[in-house]
C-alpha cells in the first residue's frame, strides 16, 4: 500500500491479510482486511470520494464489526 512516497509490498503479507482495493494507477495496494478477525483498512481518503455516496459502504461496514 501506497501514500506519500511509502508502499507496502503486496507480496510480503501474511495470509491471514487480503487485499481489497488496488490502485489503478500503478497497481499499488489501497485496502486491506483480516481474513479472520474484524479489522479492515484503507488507503485513501474515503470521505473525500467524487460522489457523496462512493465510499458509503466502508462505514456500514465498520459499524456492522462494532
């Protein structure tokens, strides 16, 4: 995963973490979760999508693991 100049490898992740979302730029890992556990993360502003609606699913998400 990518921001400001840092990245993740990919490769490098444990099996228990899936990736979720990609860059489509350069490929680069934007979300990931925990196969077992309920932890989830991404790697991009969600709040700030082009649409008021775009990323409405990560906190549903997020309140449902609570």
């Amino acid at each position: 995963m990518e921001d400001h100049g840092f990245a993740v490898d990919t490769e490098s992740l444990p099996d228990e973490l899936e990736i979720t979302h990609l860059n489509l730029n350069d490929d680069t890992g934007e979300g990931i979760r925990h196969r077992r556990f309920p932890a989830f993360s991404v790697q991009y502003h969600p709040e700030a999508s082009g649409g008021p609606h775009d990323s409405h699913y990560l906190f549903t998400r997020f309140r449902e693991m609570l």
